[in-house]
C-alpha cells in the first residue's frame, strides 16, 4: 500500500519531535518548514470574536497566541460531555502550565445558562466559556458545522493551524494528543475514569419522548434490517434494483392538502443502535421520503453510522411509527448527499419528482426539527446554485426559505403542486461581520434538488438493467 499524504505527514511530524530531544534545531527547522507546506496539514481554524460568560471580549485565535488551544463544544445535559469532565479537568491541570488552553463553548439555552458559572464552578472547568443561549443554533456552532457533541477542535494560537479534532481528543487518546501537539515526550499518564456523576442529571433539550425507541425495541429484529456492517459495505458498493417512479402532478393544491400530502407521505430513516458508551439502545433519526412503492430517498449523509455505534439496524418507518424493513441501499452519492434504500412495505405513498424548479416558486417542508415532530413551514425557492460546477449535477443546490433545523435533514421539499423539487440538506450562517453577535446574519437552507435524485434513480437503473 502507498503511504498517503497524511501518512508522510504524521512520520515527519514524529521524526520532527525525536528531533528536538535530540538537540538537532537545524534538522528540526527544515522538517517544520515541510510541515507547514503540507496540504494535510494546512488547515486553519475559522477565526470569531465573541463574549465569554463573564462578560470577557474573547477575540480567537488571536487572544491565543503562543498557546494550544482546545476548542471544546459542550453541553451541561450532554452526559458523554460530562463523562468526559474527571479526564479533561485532570489533563488541564497537568498541562495548562506548558502551555494548554481550552475554550468551551456551551450550546446550552437561555434558560440554562444563568447556572452555567455555578455548573462550571462545580465541576472544576476554570477555563473560558461562551454560551450565546441558542442551542443547537449557537453561532460558533454553526461556523464550526457541530452536528453533535462532545465535539473538539485542537488549534496552534500562533499559527491559527488546526492541528487535531474529533476522537483525537476524547477519553485515551486525548493526554497523547496534546502532549505531542506541545512538543513534550509521551508521559503514559492513563486517562482518568468518569467515577463522578454531575449533581443534576442532565435533561435533552425541549422534545416529547420518541415513542418509536420502544416500538423498535419490540419490533426491530437483525434479520429483517441492513446491519451497520452491511450499510457500510453497500454504501461502497451499492445493490442496484429498478425503481418505477410516479408521475408528475400538474394539479395544484392549497397550502393545507399539500401540508395532508406531506404529512401522509413523510418518513423517517437512521439508526436502531447501541452505544459504546453507555451499552443502551438510542435512536439517531432524520427524514425521508418515499420515490416508489418499495424505495426511500434521503441525505446521504443520514444513513452513514453514528459515531458512538456499537452495533445497530437502519430503519425506517412512517408518521405514526409504523416501521419498515430495510432490505438495500440502491445506490448512493456523498457529494450529492442522496442515498436510495429497499424496503419491505406496504403503504407508502410515493411522491412524483419534479426537475425543472425556478426560482420564486413556492416550497414546503414538513420535517421533525429538534425532535419536534410534524413541523410544517412555507417559503419559495431563493437561489439556484452549484458548489463546484466541474461536478456537474452532484454539486447542484437550492435555497429555499421553509425552516428546518437538526433532524430534518433528507426530508422532502415540495411544490404547490405536491411534486418534490428537493431534500434537506444543510443550513448555514454568515455573518457579515467576524464577531457574532454584531453585524448582519444571513441564514441559508440548502437543499438537495429534484433533479440530481432524479441522476442517482438513472444510474441506479441503468445498473439493475445491465
């Protein structure tokens, strides 16, 4: 196997290390002078100011120069977050003179956030906070793409490198990772067991119980659902089938029966699971929608497992928790964020596609968002756009103006009509000016269109016909 770019990074960075116990600054220079040329190795944290829980301007990395900085996303009802405190305050302490700092950043909300001071107090964090109130909306959130936490960010204060993220910096591997970041030999510290158990027991935010992690708990059997294991096997190399489509519908409707239509044809797809951390069952779901009798269209990026998977089933199942065996993945494409799976079922409604949306028309979402089941908005199609026209329809998005917000993604987006022109995909923030909480804040709904599903359906029967 050829070593990859990232490979050669690591073993210059490591060569680079032994180098400075050993004395050899020249040798050292030159390598570092390598480093910083790689492409790997090249990207830079995204700067922001904003306003610490204590009324502190915070202006990052700026503030930070000649440190190492971790970049903690957190929240007090996040009980991985809080598992991770008896490690993290522990690995501070012995690091914070040579050069460690973190920064947190709570997404917890307005309502919890006037107890932050005393939570943090409590449990040691004697670092910086941010916490604008907002959630799941916080704004570094959104600038950073937090889609779940705990979620850290290793930064160089100088240099504004991002050097580690992700399960670099959790549990084990956390002490060896900023140890090499600050340039110290390998101490073989072990990592500190979460044996404390916060003073509150941590609450999810707002949102009813989902009733469905019961019924799959009864209903959900291994020989009937895609496994973790074949997921990632067909998400690589798909099951292609033939998918029969709808027809087009040119009759429009009011608002209130495309809300009907919405509501009988919205799905819900992801992952049955068991966690590595806690050895309970949980459910990770999003939206979905059906485009045959037997087939369901949703983001891509929905049915790739979840971090903390032990083992688990990709499911599916309807508005009223009906559930609905996954037998394939028919085909799949990341850079489009579309996947199509097979399943077993009987009353599904599928929606007609419709490619030739313009700009104006009006959009419609139902959609779970912060697991508030059932959300209906209106909006009309902002923008026709495409991230890299080099690749072609994969890169082709729209904006819309319905709201949506974590869960929602793969959800449909429809016309007056009851045609889908896309799927959820994304939101973004920008803000015109770099601290947050002044300038002018642009909220962006990204969303997959009609027409590059409609590609992955030919494909996907242009296989199956082979």
């Amino acid at each position: 196997m050829e070593p990859t770019q990232s490979s050669y990074s690591s073993m210059l960075y490591d060569h680079a290390r032994s180098l400075r116990f050993s004395g050899m600054k020249p040798a050292l220079s030159a390598l570092l002078l390598c480093l910083a040329t790689l492409p790997g190795l090249a990207e830079e944290a995204k700067p922001f100011e904003a306003i610490s829980t204590t009324g502190a301007k915070v202006s990052f990395p700026g503030d930070y120069k000649g440190k190492i900085v971790l970049l903690d996303f957190w929240a007090t009802w996040c009980g991985p977050c809080i598992g991770e405190l008896p490690n993290l305050t522990k690995v501070y302490a012995d690091l914070h003179p040579k050069g460690l700092e973190i920064l947190g950043v709570s997404l917890d909300s307005d309502d919890r956030k006037g107890s932050l001071g005393e939570f943090t107090k409590e449990k040691g964090m004697t670092w910086t906070q941010i916490c604008d109130g907002k959630g799941w909306q916080a704004e570094l959130a959104q600038l950073y793409g937090v889609r779940g936490i705990p979620a850290c960010f290793l930064i160089d204060g100088s240099t504004g490198k991002l050097l580690a993220q992700g399960k670099d910096l959790r549990g084990a591997s956390l002490r060896p990772t900023l140890e090499k970041a600050l340039w110290l030999p390998p101490s073989g510290t072990p990592p500190v067991a979460s044996d404390r158990q916060p003073s509150a027991k941590p609450t999810a935010p707002a949102g009813p119980p989902d009733p469905l992690l019961e019924i799959a708990s009864k209903a959900v059997k291994p020989e009937r659902f895609l496994s973790h294991e074949a997921v990632k096997a067909q998400i690589k190399n798909p099951k292609p089938g033939l998918i029969v489509l709808s027809a087009e519908c040119t009759q429009a409707k009011s608002s209130r029966d495309v809300a009907r239509t919405a509501r009988a044809a919205h799905l819900r797809v992801g992952w049955f699971f068991r966690c590595t951390r806690c050895d309970k069952m949980h459910l990770s779901m999003a939206g979905a929608y059906a485009v045959a009798p037997d087939v369901v269209a949703t983001a891509n990026h929905v049915i790739e497992p979840p971090a903390t998977l032990k083992e688990g089933s990709l499911i599916v199942a309807n508005a009223d928790n009906e559930l609905f065996a996954t037998t394939a993945i028919l085909g799949t494409d990341a850079k489009a964020d579309a996947a199509l799976i097979r399943v077993i079922a009987g009353g599904l409604k599928p929606l007609p596609l419709r490619a030739d949306v313009d700009l104006g028309e009006p959009a419609y979402c139902f959609s779970d968002p912060l697991k508030h089941r059932g959300y209906f908005s209106a909006g009309i199609v902002n923008r026709l756009y495409s991230l890299d026209s080099a690749e072609g329809a994969a890169s082709q998005r729209l904006n819309v103006s319905t709201d949506w917000a974590q869960g929602s993604s793969g959800s449909a987006v429809l016309d007056e009509f009851g045609n889908v022109i896309g799927h959820v995909a994304r939101i973004q923030t920008f803000n015109s000016n770099p601290a947050p909480s002044t300038g002018t804040t642009l909220v962006l709904h990204e969303a997959i269109p009609a027409k590059t599903v409609l590609n992955l359906i030919k494909r996907v029967n242009e296989s199956a016909s082979r």
